[in-house]
C-alpha cells in the first residue's frame, strides 16, 4: 500500500517571484486605469535559442506583448523620436509586457516579428505600397496581405548557449564562427556607415564588410579582431556568396516576400515587400 505524503509548499525562486512581481505590476496597471489593454503572446523566430540563461527569454518560444494605444501613437507622431530615429524602438519597448525584456538585446528577427504583430493588430494586414513593377517598370499602388506572412525558426544548435554562435566552413576551407546580430548591433552598424560616409564623403558604402566585421567572431580558431578585419577585406566573392546564403536559409526572421500580380502588365513574381512610412504610418 503507498503511504499518503503531505504536500509541502516550496518557497518560490528568485526567477519565480521576479516573474510574478512583474506580471503583477502589469496587473496593478490595469486595475489602476480600469481598463484592461489586450495582450497576446507573439512567436520568437529564435525560439529563445540566441538567449543566455539569465535573459528572460532564454528558452522562451514567445513574448507577451500588448497592442497598441493612442498613447502609443502619441510615440509615433513624436518629431524628435522620428529625428533620432528612435521612435520605432521606443514603441516596441513600450508595447512589450515584461519589462525586463530590452528591445536593444532582441535579434532582428525576433524584433521583426514584434514590429508585424503590432501593424497587423493595430491596423490590420492590410499594407498598401507605391511599388515599381519588375518587369514593365511602372509606378503602381499594391496591397499586400501581413497575415500571410510565413515565419523562419531557427533550427541550427548554437555551440554554446551563454555565447550563441555558429561555424561553418567556407569554400576556401577556410571556417569561421559567427553570430546573428541583435538590435543594438544592428544600429550600430547603421551609425559606423554613417559617421564614415560623412567623414570621407565617399560615394562607397561598406554595408557588407562593415557588417562581416560584426558577425564574424573568429577565423579557423582566431578570435582577434585584427585576424577578422583582415580576413573580411579579403575574403573571396565564393566565400561571401557562401556566408550570405547560409545567412539567408538559416537566420531567424519574419520572411517578408510574397507574390505580386502587376495590375498593368500582369507579370506574376515573388517580391520583397517594400518597408516604406505606411507599415507604422497608414494613410
């Protein structure tokens, strides 16, 4: 015969209470206004993969996040958050639940798929463009539908969970570790592009070294950045075609094409959806 056992009530961890004192205070924020904002939970293309194991979203398939206000508008219509550049950030951070959760460490893909579910749930998925045709080349106005968009996980195992990155070898032989970049990477990519523009004022614009340069951790084993920068300069067009591609298939992403019917020449083809000022700003 089994012995009856009492239950014991265990103390709760620290990452129980702290999770539960921020779902309270949101709850707290609710029961103060008397209006309760609608939440969903909003798929992770990373899985939580790319998250050490002190990130709240380590291991975790999806965020909570809340729809939009009019107070949220109120970021989207700010002059000095749209001069700087910050308001799409802003707006993210706002609309995330957990506020331990920073917009800056969230790879792009997972920003992305926050960024969509907010247009579509705020204003439906209905986007509409000014595009040129690819093939007769006229101006034409396009609506694209957002809730057909499709969703790449991230399939790949990084080698270590508290530094996630990824080797491949390339066509050279030559095998490089890497990482997907996050959101703060991402800017700052975009403000070294800027700052060296302005000061050369060279019409040549180093996008894909620049970002090789962040990506790349190390070469066959060599993790100093003097051994990368110089890799990056010369690495051969075979190799980056081949570091692209493995990019493209495996990053974890909203995938943002779908099919066009050119409503002049109807010319049928699978495009990349332009990201114009109606995503977030629709007339």
């Amino acid at each position: 015969m089994a012995k009856a056992s009492v239950a014991v009530e265990e103390e709760p961890t620290e990452e129980v209470k702290e999770k539960g004192s921020r779902k309270d205070a949101s709850e707290r924020e609710d029961a103060k206004t008397g209006f309760t904002v609608p939440r969903d939970m909003v798929l992770l293309p990373s899985m939580g993969k790319l998250y050490g194991k002190n990130h709240p979203l380590h291991k975790q398939e999806f965020v909570e996040v809340r729809h939009l206000t009019a107070a949220d508008e109120d970021i989207l219509t700010s002059r000095s958050l749209l001069r700087s550049g910050k308001a799409l950030d802003h707006l993210l951070q706002n609309c995330i639940v957990d506020k331990s959760v920073s917009i800056d460490d969230l790879v792009s893909g997972d920003k992305n798929s926050i960024m969509t579910f907010l247009r579509i749930s705020g204003y439906g998925s209905d986007y509409e463009v000014k595009m040129e045709c690819p093939s007769c080349e006229d101006e034409v106005q396009y609506t694209f539908d957002l809730s057909r968009l499709s969703v790449r996980t991230l399939d790949l195992i990084p080698e270590d969970i508290e530094k996630p990155l990824f080797t491949i070898k390339l066509p050279s032989g030559n095998e490089i570790s890497f990482k997907f970049l996050t959101s703060a990477e991402e800017n700052e990519i975009s403000e070294i592009l800027e700052v060296t523009k302005r000061k050369t004022n060279s019409p040549l614009e180093r996008n894909i070294t620049t970002r090789y340069s962040k990506q790349i951790q190390s070469v066959n084993g060599d993790s100093s950045q003097e051994t990368i920068n110089s890799f990056v300069k010369s690495m051969s067009v075979a190799d980056s075609r081949a570091f692209r591609k493995f990019m493209s298939d495996n990053e974890p992403d909203v995938i943002m094409k779908q099919p066009y019917t050119c409503p002049m020449c109807d010319h049928k083809e699978e495009v990349d959806i332009p990201i114009g000022v109606g995503f977030f700003w629709p007339e």
